[in-house]
C-alpha cells in the first residue's frame, strides 16, 4: 500500500521554522523562505539572507 504524502507545506508560512526528515538534534531549525510547486526554500539563520536551500516539500517534517 503506497504511502500518502503530507500536506505540511500547506500549513507553512514564509518564516516559520521547520525540520527536516532525520535532522539531527543538534542542527538548528531552518526558516522557511517559500514553497513553491513542490519545492521549498529553506536557510539556517547563521548562513545570511542570500544563501538558501532548495528542498522537497516532501522532506519537510515538522514545524519547530
């Protein structure tokens, strides 16, 4: 039976924090930037404002 995906993107604003699928603990949480057609753009706070990274929404697990 095929898993069904989450809609957790759906829930999401741009900044809130969100964690990864097996994100460390000891990895802070990241802000999320935007999501967009099954894409999102996270960073780590400590990275700057132009430096971010583009995940699936898929990964997104939970809101920190």
């Amino acid at each position: 039976m095929p898993r069904q995906q989450s809609n957790v993107v759906e829930l999401l604003q741009p900044g809130s924090f969100v964690k990864l699928r097996n994100q460390p603990d000891d990895l802070p949480p990241f802000q999320l930037i935007q999501c967009r057609g099954g894409r999102c753009w996270v960073r780590q706070q400590a990275w700057g404002q132009l430096v971010q990274w583009e995940v699936e929404h898929r990964k997104l697990t939970a809101v920190a």
